[in-house]
C-alpha cells in the first residue's frame, strides 16, 4: 500500500494539521534517511497531539512506518516532551512491534516544535538558513497529518474533520474533533460558551495564532481557539500596529541583545541577530557589515524575542514589516548559509514554558482539556477552497446538488500545488463560488 502513497494522501486531501497546512502529497513524495514526527505541541494551551499519541499510538506508528516505507527512511523518530506522559506509556508500549521508530524526549522549552529546531534536537542536523529539513535528508511530518494518513489508508476516510483545543475563558476546556467548515462560533458552544461578553478569540497557540471573528471557518489547519479578554495584555500585544511597534524600536530599543541571545534561528547558527535589525528603525540601516536588512527573511516568527525583551518590544513584528516591504519591492531571501555548529551553550539559554505560560498572563489557563467526544450535529458549513499553501481548489459541485458527507466538492487545479477539499456534512450546495462552499442539510 505504501507504494501508492502519494496518490493515496492527495486523494484524501492531506495537508500539514501542525502549520500552514502544506499538501502532505508533496512532502511523502522525496527519499530521505529519516523521518520525523513533530509531537512537541509547544504552543502553550494546546492539547491536540499530546493526547491523540497517547490515544491513537498504533494508528500514528502504522502511519509513520507507511510514510518511511514511502520515502525509504531507516528510522522514524517521535519527538515528544518528557512531560507528555501518558502518550509516552501509550507508544512505548506499541513500540516493539516498530523496530525502526525512536522517541525522542525533548525538554519543555518553546519552540521546541519549530520544525528546524526540532531536526536540530533529534537528529543533530542544522537546516540551512531558507532551507528546509529536506535539505539535511529528513522529512517533518505532524501528529494529526499520520492520523489522516492512517485514516484515509485503512477506513477509507478523506479529511472531513479536525481536532482543535477550546480553552481560555469557555466553560469547559475541552479537546474535540469537528467536522471542517462551522464557525468558531458554533465551535466554542461546544466548551459551553465563554464565560465573559467582552472577549477575543486567537485561532491557534498564543504565540503564533491570529485574531479571528466568531464567524470565521474551522479549516484543516485549525489546532486551537483561545477565549481572551479584549483588554487582556497579549490581545493588546497582538493588535499594535506595525507603526506602534516601529516607533517603540525607535526610542526604547537599549541594544541589549537579548532577543538575540534567546532566537532560536540565531542559536541554530544563522545569521539573524534581531537586536541589530531593530537599528533600523531608528537609524535607517544595521549599523553593521555583517547584518542587512535582508537578515530579517530568516526569522520564523516564533514571538520569542519579545518575551526575552526587557522593553517588551516586538523584533519579531519588526521584521515581518521588513519581510514584507522587501517582498513588495521584489527582494527575495539572498541568505542560504549552512552553519557547522550550533552557538555554544545554546541549551542553557532555552525559554521554558511554564515561565513564557506566566509572562503571557495565561498561567490560570494552563489547564487540562480533556479529549471528549461530542455528538451534536450540524446543519450548515462553509468549507473554504483554500485551506492550505498553493492554489485554491477549484468547485466540482453546483448549487443544488446533493452531496454526502466524504464526497469530493472541491479538486486541485491541473498543474497546480493544492489540496482537494471533501464534504464535512451531508445536504444540499446552497452557494459555491471562488472562495468557498457553502453546504445546508
């Protein structure tokens, strides 16, 4: 079965459940020595893959072995936190039965999940600067991505459905699985409700997650939705401008260098050194040869500067501005350098995450939530064409069809990188258009 994997994965419309939801059709189809399972679930509050390890661990480790076959890796390793154990008891036991698959024990430290680190930690491997793990022989792939795989491979069950986090102020902190394509709205009545009226909702982790609106669709790559106050301090984080975060740096950035000495990239062995690119908003320029604005390409975003900042400034903000004005003016990443070595005493220098769980302001939060299964159902979805990187899918439906829930409404494009997208409910195509599909039963 394994040898047809490839076109298994993209006729079920796999995509990347940990990330930007990259088509896993791609990734599966490259040879590499060694596979890598991204169970670190660093995003503070988030409790999806914690717990489909420790429910699902054949299912995953079946997955995997097929996704090795496919790709011709000798090993398989599970990177997990030493503190996640009952999926640790749960794959230890199934194991034996995979003679080529490791755990690997990471220690609780954010990001531990960012895919480069997480090569570095369990492998010993550093990823080029604008590379990609594929660059060192290893192949990334996400605890949920091996469940769709294991589900598509042995039930026949394209992807319909997510497991996403409901925590902050609901309820109930639960973990659940939906079916794709209803609000976030309808999502958090599965908690109970909020307990507050003036609140936000971040789609995702709180470091790297956005704002959303409570009519805004669960996607494939939905892991999370966290319930805030509107006034709470990293709301208020999250919505500075750009213009506010570039005037900060300006005048309060004291050169310090800790958001640099805290990078995760920078301790890799890439050249980014945050605290030299916020010179430029304040001088125009780096001050420094070594250090262009270009440098900034090398940043992935992770947040983790700010909380090392004394000034609580945001470098990483910072640089997504100059990422996208470099992008605007047609500039593209000149930075491939492939380090030897990491910086010395880069273990020493990792954020632990119970300590960034404080300074976010989330520690009466940071509570279990339970996997539950829920048995309500749905009258109506809005499934989007793009929920993943590359080209929407293109309707292979019209308004007024009848459709099941599993069968194709959306296909990829000829020639195009894209993911096919499957009825979540069954009824009747009430609209359909460019961006998405709306299903009524």
């Amino acid at each position: 079965m394994s040898a047809n994997l490839v076109e298994i994965v993209q006729n079920a419309g796999i995509v990347g459940a940990g990330g930007a939801g990259f088509p896993t059709q791609v990734k599966v189809n490259c040879t590499v020595d060694t596979v890598v399972v991204n169970g670190a679930e660093c995003e503070p509050l988030l409790r999806v893959d914690q717990q489909l390890m420790a429910l699902e661990a054949v299912k995953i480790l079946t997955a995997l072995q097929a996704v090795m076959d496919q790709t011709q890796a000798k090993k398989g390793i599970i990177g997990l936190k030493k503190k996640y154990k009952p999926a640790i008891e749960a794959l230890n036991k199934e194991l034996p039965a995979f003679p080529q698959v490791t755990m690997h024990l990471l220690k609780n430290f954010y990001p531990a999940g960012d895919e480069q680190v997480l090569v570095y930690e369990t492998t010993g491997r550093i990823v080029p600067e604008a590379g990609i793990p594929l660059n060192v022989n290893t192949l990334v792939i996400n605890v949920e991505t091996l469940l769709n795989i294991y589900d598509i491979m042995v039930d026949n069950k394209p992807v319909m459905d997510t497991y996403l986090t409901l925590t902050g102020e609901v309820k109930n902190k639960l973990t659940t699985k939906v079916p794709l394509g209803i609000t976030v709205r309808e999502a958090l009545e599965l908690a109970g409700g909020t307990t507050i009226d003036d609140f936000v909702v971040i789609n995702g982790g709180p470091m790297m997650g956005k704002i959303v609106d409570l009519d805004s669709t669960i996607t494939k790559t939905t892991k999370g939705l966290i319930v805030l106050a509107k006034d709470h301090p990293l709301i208020i984080s999250k919505t500075k401008s750009f213009k506010e975060t570039t005037k900060m740096a300006a005048i309060a950035c004291m050169q310090c260098n800790y958001c640099t000495e805290l990078c995760p990239r920078y301790a890799l062995g890439h050249n980014l050194e945050p605290h030299k690119l916020m010179r430029i908003a304040a001088y125009g320029s780096t001050c420094d040869t070594s250090t262009q604005a270009t440098n900034a390409f090398l940043c992935c975003e992770c947040g983790l500067c700010q909380y090392a900042c004394v000034m609580d400034l945001q470098p990483w903000k910072f640089n997504t501005m100059l990422k996208r004005e470099l992008g605007s003016r047609g500039i593209k990443n000149p930075h491939h350098h492939a380090p030897a070595a990491a910086v010395p005493y880069r273990e020493g220098k990792q954020f632990n995450v119970y300590r960034l769980v404080s300074r976010l302001g989330l520690t009466k939060y940071d509570l279990p939530a339970p996997m539950v299964e829920t048995d309500k159902t749905f009258s109506k979805v809005n499934l989007l064409l793009s929920q993943h990187i590359g080209a929407p899918a293109v309707a292979v439906v019209n308004v007024g069809d009848h459709v099941e829930r599993g069968q194709l409404i959306g296909d990829i494009p000829e020639g195009k990188l894209s993911s096919k997208v499957f009825a979540s409910i069954s009824g009747r195509i009430s609209a359909a258009d460019s961006e998405k599909i709306t299903i009524e039963s």
